[in-house]
C-alpha cells in the first residue's frame, strides 16, 4: 500500500519538506494515546532468536536506523516501535550549524536512490542532550560525531572530544563519522595518520570513564584496496570497537538518470540501490582482513530483506537502512527481521 498509494503522493513534494512533514506525523501519532502500541503493533516484530550480543551490547534485533534520519534524537521513542533493534543519531556536531544551502536532498526514483549535500545540518550536541534526557523507550542509541564545518582539520579533534564529553551520559556507542562527503576537507582525516590520533583520542577518552562505551569508525565506500588496508590496521592498533561500513559514494557511475539531469543536481553522497553492491564488498573484505570476531555494521543500499541477508553473509554482524526506509515504506525493517528470523533457523538446522 505505501508504494501504490503513500509514496507517490510524498514523492510529488520536495524531499527535505517531506522528511519534515514524516518527522511531524510521528510525533503526533506518539503522543496519541495507545498511537505508540499501534505503530508496535503494525510495523514491530521480536523473537528472541533475533538478539545479538556485538561489542558487550544487547540488541534486541540486527536492523538499525542509520544516522542521518533523526540528526538531532527527535524521534527515538517512536523509532523503536517500528521495528529497529537500534537507533543511530547524528550527525552531532559542537556547534549548532544550519549545514549547506538548499536544495540540499534529491531523489533518484529510477535509480532507487537519494543525492544529498546537507552537510551536517544539526542544532548541537547539547540540544540533542535535551531529548536524550527525557526519552523513554530502551532502544539502544549511537552517538554517530563529527566536527564542525568551521573547524580546521587541525584542530577537529576538540570537536570530537567535545561531542563524546557532552553525549556520554546519554548514548550506548559512538560513531566516529570522518567520511561524509558533503563537510570540505573532512575526508581527509581518514588519512592514517590523522584517523591514527583521532580514534585513539577518543578510545582513550572512553577509557577513563566509570564505564566504558564503544567507539566505531564509519568509513566511506569509495577506497581504494590499500586505503582499505590501512584503515584495518588502524582498527587494530587503536582496538576500535567496530566499523560501519559504508557512508554514501561520490561514485556516479551506471546510473539510469540521465548524466544531464546529475549535472544539474552536482555535489552530493549517493545512498540507496547504486550502493547496494559496493558497500557488501567493502563488507566482506574488511571481514576477510579483520576476522571473524571483529564487529560489523553493514549499512549501504539496502532495499530490500533479501540486501539486508546478502551484507550478513558478507560478514556484517548489523544492519542499517535510510534510504531503503524512504523507498520501502515503513515496514522494512519488520520485513527484514523476519528474513534474518528464517535465515538464522535455517542455519540451524543445517548444522543439525
């Protein structure tokens, strides 16, 4: 019914105005009485066969909702009643900022995909705190980070710091996120030896806390074999906690809309279905050098429950959808539990 009815009329509107309208909607409807039950009861799906236990935290199913949805934690309560084991917000800077200038968010419909350059639009870590401190559901949160657009990569560092200080009490993981497109220069801190000092800053500061939380670095998808590499050992040397493979590309190959109307559209990450298959390469590849143990978040053009099942056998130990969610409708991430549900017991028994 989404597909039929509900996207093609929320495709008529500008995208970003359209994100805003969802975000409203929601919140009425959770505030609603029983409005949240309904949402649990139409779109949730649990079996406890679907826990995971990755990096000393319990998630009650693999499908997460990537940063980027809900930058600033507006909508945590009523994310876990659609059906996600886990929420990702962000991306939180120091410093509210009002990101690039508009329009900033484009659909691809042929292509299944969105282009966008919103350049880590956010009101401040500590508006976020506001939220974080009066949630009431129990989904696990990530803190997904980044440094303001002002900020000198030389200096990137204090803006890190200050967002794991200011979001520390409230979130269950940190996402260090130096690989969006759509911030000048921050790509460059993927370079081993400023992500070398970065990662072990922030590990290091997560170290001297009461209790520690983990610290994962999301990585884009457009390195090369050798970047790889040396991404995997920083991993290693740092002992970061996981990875979360991929951000969106600056890639614009193979697409069906026409290289005109891409021209007009200019800068911007790729996300959705033109993804789908490099980031499950990245996947498995970072799995083939990192081992068996070390935990992956498998994130990048998933669309579909069958995508969702291709990045875990790849070697993803999460997953998580936005564009997908847009594309798909609200009920993606039930679909993709009940997938997984029918493929780990299939798993089983096999080995029977």
């Amino acid at each position: 019914m989404y597909k039929l009815f509900v996207r093609p009329l929320l495709f008529l509107v500008d995208p970003e105005k359209i994100h805003h309208l969802v975000f409203t909607t929601l919140r009425i409807i959770g505030r609603i009485p029983g409005g949240k039950a309904l949402l649990h009861a139409l779109f949730g799906f649990e079996d406890p066969q679907l826990e995971r236990v990755i990096f000393g935290l319990r998630f009650k199913n693999p499908v997460g909702l990537a940063a980027g949805f809900d930058k600033d934690a507006r909508l945590i309560d009523e994310m876990s009643c659609l059906g996600f084991g886990f929420t990702e917000i962000g991306t939180l800077t120091p410093k509210p900022q009002p990101g690039n200038d508009k329009p900033r968010l484009f659909r691809l419909p042929q292509d299944q995909a969105l282009i966008n350059r919103m350049g880590f639009n956010n009101q401040g870590a500590l508006n976020a705190v506001n939220r974080l401190q009066s949630r009431k559901s129990s989904i696990l949160v990530g803190g997904n980070i980044g440094k303001n657009k002002v900020t000198p990569n030389e200096q990137a560092l204090e803006d890190y710091a200050s967002c794991f200080e200011a979001l520390y009490p409230y979130v269950d993981y940190f996402v260090i996120n130096v690989s969006s497109p759509n911030t000048p220069s921050l790509r460059e801190l993927q370079e081993k030896e400023p992500l070398l000092k970065l990662l072990s800053h922030v590990i290091e500061l997560s170290k001297q806390k009461e209790k520690y939380k983990p610290v994962l670095l999301k990585i884009a998808p457009d390195l090369s074999p050798s970047q790889l590499d040396d991404i995997v050992a920083i991993l290693k040397e740092t002992k970061t906690d996981g990875v979360i493979a991929t951000n969106t590309t600056i890639d614009r190959s193979d697409l069906i809309t026409s290289q005109e109307d891409i021209a007009a559209i200019g800068n911007g990450g790729l996300s959705g279905k033109p993804l789908t298959q490099r980031s499950t390469q990245v996947i498995a590849y970072l799995r083939d050098k990192l081992g068996k143990n070390f935990p992956i978040i498998g994130v990048g053009g998933i669309m579909s429950a069958e995508d969702a099942i291709d990045k875990l056998k790849a070697g993803a130990d999460l997953v998580q959808v936005y564009t997908g969610f847009i594309y798909e409708g609200p009920s993606l991430a039930k679909q993709i539990n009940k997938e997984v549900l029918q493929y780990e017991q299939a798993k089983i028994r096999a080995k029977r």
